[in-house]
C-alpha cells in the first residue's frame, strides 16, 4: 500500500510494495505512482486515476500486468480510494507535508494485490469452459466467439492493408457416426470423436502452415465438427482443405482392438467478410452440408447461390400453400382425353395450377412434392376432387344429349394414408351428383405397385363403388405385372417417354425397341380386360401408330393443351380431335 497526495506524488508506502518493485519503502516516497504502476499507459484508465486523485471521483480500479523483482510476470489489482481528512493529515506530516488542506484534494490510499493465482485459476475455468471434455477442441462457444471477432472489422481498420478481408469455413459431420454408438457403445464411440479431432487438427495445420491466424478446428456438437480459416485466400483453399479432410478420415481407425471406417460430408462456404454475418455464414454452411448429404455422403459441396435461391423459392412454396387454398389461390384447367379410334373427348384430366402473388402461374411440378411432404397435398387434393366433380357435373347437365365425359383427377398415394378417401370420394359423389363411373382417379405405378394394407383396402372399396382406378406413367416405375392381377385397376396410362419413340418427323428416329414394348404392354392390358391411354401425343404419325397397336385414348398436345373449363365446354358433341 502506498499513501498518493493530490499530485499523484507517493508520500509514504510500506514494504510490501517496496518489495514488489524491488526498492526500498522510503526511496518511493515523492515518486509518481502512476509511472511505477504504468497507469498512465491507456487513456481511460489515466483520466480515472485523476478524477480520484483531484476529488470528482469516489473509487478507481483496474488491473495490471507488473513485473516482479525475480522475472516473473505478476497480475495486480489496483485500488484507489480518497483517505479521510485525519488520515490524510497525518500521513502528509510524516511524509513532507504536500497537499495538507486543499480543500477536496486529501491524498488517496492506493491498494496493489496479487490476483495472479485469480486469474490463472480463472483462465483455466475459461479453457474448461470454452473447450470439449471429449476432444480438447475449442466448443460452440469459443468457435462463435472467434467467428464473431474475425467478422468485426475495427474502425481505425487501415483501409489500404485490408484484415480479414475474406473468411472460410468447412462444416462437416461425420457419416454413420450414431450407428457405432448404437453398436460399440459411448466409450468407443468418444475415442472416435477424439481420433477424429487430432486428424482435423493435423489436416488443417498441414492446409495453412504459414498463416497468421491459422485455422481453428472446434467440435460444434454431437458428430459436428467446423474448420474456421481466417484470412482466407479464395474458394480453391477451402475446396483444397475439404478434399484433404476427406482424404484423411478416409484411412481406417484403431480403437481399442476395433477397426472403424469413417467418411464424412462436407459443407464448404467462402466469400468476403464485408456484408457477412455469423448468422448467414452459419445458414449457408448448414444448407451445403445439407446438400452433400443428400447427394450422397462422403463428399464436399461447395455453396452455390442459385442452388440456395432455388431452396428459398420452395420455402416461400411451402410456407404459404395451406394458406393458398383458402384464399383461392388455385384454379385448374382441363386436358382431353381423347379415342383413338374416333377422335371423340372421351374424358379430362384435371391439372391443377396455382396462381401464386409473387412467382406467377405454377404448374404441379413445382408445388405437389412439397404438398405431399408436408402433408397439405391432402387439403388440396380434396378441393381440386371436389371442384373437378363439380365442373364434370355441371357439364353433363348442360349437355343432356352427348356422352358425359368422365373426369380423370390425381391422387396421391399420401391422401390414402393421412386422409380417408373412401369417404371423402362418396360425399364429394353425393353432394355433385356425378355417377361413380364417371370418376377415374390416377396414383402413379410406385405409389399403387408398393401398395399393401390400408391403400390396397382403400383403392379396393373405390372400386367396389364404381370408381375407376389407373396407373400413371406406366412403364417407368417397378411394373411388376404380378400386381396388375390383383389390384382393382382398369385403366394404365403408358409413360410418354416410350411414345415420343414412335416419332418419325422433324428429323427423329424411332424406336422399334419403344414401339415393340408398347405393343406388348398394350396386348397384355387387352387380355387383363384394362383400357390404355397413351400419354404425350403430339404428331398425328403418333396418333396413327398408337391406334394401330390397339391403344384406347390419347393424350397430349396434337389434340389439345390444359384449358379452361370453357373451351372443354366447346369441345363436348363437337367434330373429332385429329382424326
């Protein structure tokens, strides 16, 4: 401790500071105390300092690194506090006399303690705290904090000599990982994670040896792990760093007697730090590991832009398509289905389109995968049942003298699972007064091939009522005929992939192979007592073919393209579609 009068001046101190810096006690006296304690060397601290010695403040605190006598570095807190006048007082006359009765300007008590054993136990708290018990790596905290330091540029950044001017990251986890939990148990699968971590490590100080910053390695959780490079010199670094890692867990592991084989997927994201958060990087990184596990596993991918617009664009989809059938968002239109013998419209098929506000007109490619994943395919395969019904009502009634047409709408396979559409199919009947025969309803050959239980009980009552059953895109699909003798179906629509082999203008060559293997399926149909509707017909040296080989209808753009229910309306008892 050291008695400091209001000129910063030691008056007295006793020999415990003496002893810190290696003089005696009476030599300090009349020293300053702000240069034998280096308080002076940051501004904020120095004006602290003086607004306690000078009155205007209560207390001053800080802490300083101070060198001991014997060499070694000391952490010290330093305290200054205003003494009472009577102290003050007397200290001063012991002392020299400076200061004695300035008004508000009494000397202060200065107060140095030794925290070192403080601050290395509260540095091995932060190590703990900061670090994975399993692999000794840097964890989710410490890896967001140093990712949240490099992005931040500082203001008095020197714009000629730019820091961190771009940053990388490689997001990986390991395939299969769970499964060697699962059979080898915690132990051996920690010792994995352990094994992994000194690889990464070794991989990425081999990748930027030279590099100020290097890279830091963290496991971010469970089998996550994530290679931060600093600095980065452009996307073929990280590309090279992935194909490295990959490399590297690709050798087998020895675990206590037991032999594992690893890979893992990688996510890779490099771009310049100046418009780059913690947050977006992090998505990024998570979207691209996202993508080389479904393209595989045991790959890098690197982040493409136009990949991950396209994703946004199916989110939008899928956050607003339950929300889109109650506001009326979709409409459908109508395609012929059309003899081949006659030319006549036999039948529609309903196509539903959405009219979305922001992207447009949809077709069903671009929004029924995402309504059969999360479950609104139901919602909206029930309205378009319902108001394909409807339309095929409305057109029997206002043309009582032709042929009703039957209507031709698709299901699938996960309205039979979630949904009951034997009863949803007997209202919808009921309330548009159409006759079950009328109605044909088309799941594809995978959906109807697979099916067992529940669906073939469902498609079976179906058509116990009337309704009639057909395989789209046949042809493509398992087409195990075995299934064909069982299921209540009785129409297959033939994939367009083998008509467009019949064509023979605009320079294409057909296909004898297309033509042979249609030939046959459309036989084997006739002799199971099925009706064939050839899909994608758009040549009338199609057409003539097709109905050569015995197929029923058609189906495609030489007759017609989906239109709106009016122009069917024209259609109905007119001449013969291309015939």
């Amino acid at each position: 401790m050291a008695v400091v009068d209001h000129e910063g001046l030691v008056v007295t101190a006793n020999d415990a500071l003496g002893d810190l810096l290696g003089s005696d006690a009476l030599a300090l006296a009349a020293q300053s105390a702000s240069d034998l304690l280096d308080l002076a060397s940051d501004v904020r601290t120095w004006h602290a300092y003086r607004e306690v010695l000078r009155g205007r403040r209560s207390r001053f605190r800080c802490t300083r690194r101070l060198k001991h006598p014997d060499g070694r570095s000391m952490w010290s807190e330093i305290t200054v506090v205003p003494m009472p006048e009577t102290e003050a007082g007397t200290g001063t006359e012991a002392g020299a006399g400076t200061g004695a009765g300035v008004p508000g300007r009494s000397a202060v008590l200065l107060t140095i303690t030794d925290i070192s054993d403080r601050r290395e136990l509260q540095k091995r708290l932060r190590h703990l705290q900061m670090h994975d018990p399993v692999t000794r790596l840097p964890n989710r905290t410490l890896f967001f904090e140093r990712l949240s330091a490099a992005l931040e540029s500082p203001p008095y950044q020197d714009d000629s000599l730019p820091r961190h001017s771009r940053i990388g990251l490689c997001y990986l986890d390991l395939d299969g990982f769970k499964a060697v939990n699962d059979t080898l148990g915690h132990r051996i699968g920690d010792r994995l994670l352990a094994a992994v971590a000194a690889r990464l490590t070794d991989c990425a100080e081999r990748e930027s040896p030279h590099r100020p910053g290097g890279s830091l390695v963290a496991r971010l959780g469970g089998d996550e792990f994530a290679i931060l490079v600093e600095e980065s010199a452009g996307t073929q670094q990280l590309t090279d760093l992935a194909r490295a890692v990959l490399a590297t867990l690709q050798k087998p592991f020895d675990l206590a007697g037991q032999r594992l084989e690893v890979s893992a997927s990688i996510g890779v994201v490099e771009r310049a730090v100046a418009g780059t958060s913690a947050t977006g990087l992090m998505q990024a990184a998570d979207t691209t590991l996202y993508w080389a596990k479904a393209d595989g596993k045991a790959r890098w991918t690197l982040f493409d832009p136009e990949r991950n617009a396209h994703r946004m664009t199916r989110q939008a989809l899928s956050s607003t398509l339950r929300p889109a059938v109650e506001r009326g968002e979709f409409t459908i239109e109508y395609q012929p289905l059309v003899g081949m013998a006659d030319g006549v419209v036999r039948g529609v098929e309903a196509l539903v389109r959405w009219n979305h506000p922001q992207f447009g007109m949809l077709s069903p490619n671009r929004f029924v995968a995402i309504a059969e994943e999360d479950g609104s395919i139901v919602q909206l395969g029930r309205w378009v049942l319902r108001s394909a019904c409807r339309q095929a009502r409305r057109w029997q009634l206002d043309h009582p003298a032709e042929s009703p047409l039957f209507i031709s709408v698709n299901v699938a396979v996960r309205q039979v699972w979630d949904s009951d559409l034997v009863t949803d199919v007997a209202e919808i009947l009921t309330e548009t007064g159409l006759a079950p025969g009328l109605l044909q309803l088309e799941l594809t050959e995978s959906a109807v091939m697979g099916s067992a239980g529940r669906p073939l009980e469902a498609l079976q009552k179906l058509s116990d009522m009337g309704v009639r059953i057909a395989i789209d895109d046949f042809g493509t699909g398992y087409s195990n005929l075995a299934y064909l003798s069982r299921l209540p179906v009785s129409v297959l629509k033939l994939d367009g992939s083998f008509v467009r082999g019949f064509r023979y203008d605009d320079g294409a060559h057909p296909s004898p192979a297309d033509e042979t293997i249609v030939e046959a399926m459309v036989q084997l149909a006739h002799r199971l007592g099925l009706t064939v509707t050839a899909e994608c017909v758009e040549t009338a040296v199609q057409a003539e073919r097709l109905r050569r080989i015995g197929c029923d209808t058609g189906q495609g753009w030489l007759y017609s393209r989906a239109v709106a229910p009016e122009r069917i309306a024209e259609l109905i008892g007119a001449s013969p579609l291309q015939h």
